[in-house]
C-alpha cells in the first residue's frame, strides 16, 4: 500500500508535532518524518509525505521507503495529493483533515484517514483500534446492514490495520 501524508496537516494536529514546527518548519518536518520513518522500517509500504513549498536546508530522510514531495507553485500540497490519489488509485491511502483533499482521494478511489486517527495509530493509541465500529464512523443515512460500516469506513479500517501490523 502506498500512503500518501499531507505533511503540514498532520504536524499541526499533534501537540509534540505543532512544538516541534515552533522551533523552526524544518523542525517539524524533521519530527514527523522521524516518526514516518520508524514506522516505514517495520511495513511493506511506501510512504510519500507531502509538504507545500520548497526545501530550503538539509537532505533527504535516512529511510528508503519515505519518500518527500514539495509542491511547487502555483500548485499547493492540497493539488499534489490529489494528484498522487488519481494515479496510485485504490491501492494507495490519503492521510489528511483537510475535507477537500479527503474528498479528491475518495473520487479516485484511495482509503481515507483524518490526521488523528493516523498519529493514534503510529502511537498504538485507542483511535488507531482498526476495525473498531463506533457510531461515529456510521452516517445517519446509512443503508442496508445497519451493523455494517459503510464502505468508506471499511476501507480506512483496512488501512488503519496495516498500519498498526508489522
């Protein structure tokens, strides 16, 4: 599976990521792909984390199954994720809170996870539980089995637990 990380997104939705990107962007960007990169040694898969801009310091990150794209302008992080989910398709996940890139990765097909549910599952927190079916996760207009989790849901269940196994 290829993820596909809207790197700012995440970063701010994490207090240890957000005090991080404080101190300087490169900071943060450092942080998280640190955490990108001890998970990506212990999966199968890709990893592509997306920022907007150009890198002004430092290399690339040590870890050879994360990959990172800057955006150039006038494109933003927001169209090369969109981008990257029409090519790679249902075997790739979009992680972001951002409902318009959220939206792009479902019209291409990808799974879809807000930043939270990601950090939770990196961290092995109670968000990250795959497969865990809360009334949160079920639309109020959902038809057919109404102990089924809609399509979307399962698909982000699946990526979730992939993420979390080694």
């Amino acid at each position: 599976m290829r993820w596909l990380i809207d790197g700012y997104n995440v970063i701010r939705r994490d207090p240890d990521l957000r005090a991080r990107e404080a101190e300087s962007l490169e900071a943060g960007r450092r942080a998280l792909l640190a955490l990108v990169a001890r998970r990506a040694r212990d999966a199968r898969d890709a990893f592509t984390v997306v920022f907007d801009g150009a890198r002004v310091t430092g290399g690339a990150p040590g870890a050879g199954r994360v990959q990172v794209v800057f955006s150039r302008p006038p494109r933003s992080a927001d169209d090369e994720l969109a981008r990257l989910a029409r090519e790679a398709g249902a075997g790739a996940a979009v992680v972001s809170s951002d409902r318009r890139v959220q939206d792009a990765a479902r019209r291409s097909g990808c799974a879809v996870l807000d930043a939270e549910r990601f950090l939770d599952a990196l961290a092995g927190g109670p968000g990250g539980a795959a497969g865990r079916e809360d009334d949160a996760d079920r639309p109020a207009d959902k038809r057919g089995n109404p102990r089924r989790l809609s399509k979307k849901a399962r698909a982000a269940a699946r990526a979730l637990r992939r993420l979390r196994s080694p």
